[in-house]
C-alpha cells in the first residue's frame, strides 16, 4: 500500500469571497474582475476558484493576464432517474 503525501496547510483554491476580504472589496468586485479576466480563475461547474498559487504571483505582480482564458474543468452529469 502506497502512503500518501500529506496535504498542504491552506487549500489550493481560494473563493471568491475568501478573495474580496483579502482584497478589502466588495464580493460582487471580484465576480466582476473574475469576468473580465483581471484575475488568475478556473471555474468549476459554474462557480469560480482561484488558484492559491497564482493568486499570491498577482498579488505581487508577477502573473501576466493578458492572454489567459477561464480554465473550464467539466464534470460528469448524472442523468436524472439514473442509478449507478
């Protein structure tokens, strides 16, 4: 049996609501800075998480976001009435 290796001290992903407080704005702020692409996102079956790596390389300006688009990670649908 493999063991596994522990997991990190904070998450790998931050909310963006975890972002607004950090930032000292408003919620709806950061949805629309996450829409305009000002800032490092992925988004999760509608909702948006932000990278805690590239969060902290935005912050101290070192993520250039001119070309980035929204990393889309799709997850299978269960078909309503179906059982696995």
């Amino acid at each position: 049996m493999s063991t596994a290796e522990p997991l990190p001290d904070r998450p790998s992903y931050h909310t963006p609501a975890w972002v607004a407080a950090d930032l000292g704005v408003s919620l709806s702020t950061v949805y629309e800075a996450l829409r305009a692409g000002e800032l490092p996102r992925i988004r999760v079956r509608g909702q948006w998480r932000i990278p805690c790596d590239r969060y902290e390389r935005w912050r101290n300006g070192d993520e250039d976001l001119s070309r980035q688009t929204a990393q889309v990670i799709p997850l299978r649908r269960r078909t309503v009435g179906a059982r696995a």
